[in-house]
C-alpha cells in the first residue's frame, strides 16, 4: 500500500523521509491547529528533525512495527495517518490521524483509516484496531465512531501533554466486528 486513492482529487501514499521538507512545512503552517493534540506539533520544527522523525517510521515499517501516510488533496499534504503502534505479534494495532482544517468535512480521514484498517485485518491478520484520543478531541471521536469503533474505557491521566496529565479514551474494532461490517 505505497499509494491509495481516497476521492476523485485525494490520495494516501507512504510519508517517507523524502518528504521531510513537505512536512515540515505543513506543521509549520498549521502548527497551532495541530499541538494540542500532538506532541510532534511542538517537538518537530526544522526539517532535520522531521526527516529523522520519519525515518524511524520507516525503520519501523522494515521492522513491521509501525507505518505513516501522508494524505495529498489536489496534490497539496493536507494531512496523514499511522500506525502509532502495530504489533503483529500480538496482533494489535493504533491508529492516529491529523488533517489541515481547510481539509476537513470530506471524509478523507474516514476513508484514509478505513483503508488502514482493511489492510491491517485482512492483509496482516491483526485483530484489535485501536483508537486513543483526548475526551475533548470531539472530531477525533466522531471519526472513531464512524469506523465502527466501540469505546473500551478511559485511561485516566494517561498523556502528558503540554504540562497537562490528560485523560484518553481508548476505543478499538475487532476484525471480527470489521469483517461482518464489511460484508453488509
């Protein structure tokens, strides 16, 4: 799954270290939407860091242990998925998600995570797919639900983030729970 298409004008291909000039520039432009969600928001902010950020995405994906996308709209990064942990051993894995607001309301997040999670299931044989956000993430969650997922419970104080101890709510979907979804 190097590239997918999403709609008529949007894409999701590998997030390589190729493309940390790109990326940089998209947390740079859209930093403030981004870092109250996620620490790399803050923590990347020059190009050398973002390509070391993303090379370890790619020794992760040689290891087959973890893996990042980049979503294109109009040829334009607009945002991405990953894998933040995927762990074929026990056959689980985590998704996350960020989008550029211009992006939002097209359905790329939920067609760039459905095709995550088909490829997890189906293709790798993984049986949990989960979803962690922050209770105040409302689009997060709203994207959680719309994949099927069913909320396991809240970890509290779980993320540090931004000398905030944060609680997470922890949602998964089951390949089971996907593979009859997928079949109506």
């Amino acid at each position: 799954m190097l590239t997918h298409p999403l709609t008529d004008t949007a894409e999701m291909r590998a997030l390589e270290p190729a493309y940390a000039a790109q990326f940089a520039a998209f947390i740079e432009q859209h930093r403030a939407h981004l870092a109250p969600w996620l620490p790399w928001a803050t923590a990347l902010i020059d190009e050398p860091q973002t390509r070391a950020w993303l090379q370890r995405y790619a020794d992760d994906a040689a290891r087959d242990a973890g893996r990042i996308y980049g979503i294109w709209l109009d040829g334009e990064l607009v945002g991405g998925t990953l894998f933040r942990t995927f762990d074929v051993r026990f056959s689980t894995a985590e998704i996350g998600v960020w989008l550029a607001p211009h992006a939002q309301g097209q359905g790329l997040i939920t067609r760039a995570a459905t095709r995550m999670i088909a490829w997890a299931v189906e293709e790798r044989g993984i049986n949990r797919v989960e979803w962690r956000t922050v209770p105040g993430n409302a689009p997060s969650i709203a994207c959680a639900k719309r994949l099927g997922m069913t909320l396991d419970g809240v970890l509290r104080e779980a993320f540090p983030h931004q000398g905030v101890h944060h609680d997470v709510r922890v949602y998964s979907l089951l390949a089971a729970e996907w593979r009859d979804r997928s079949h109506r």
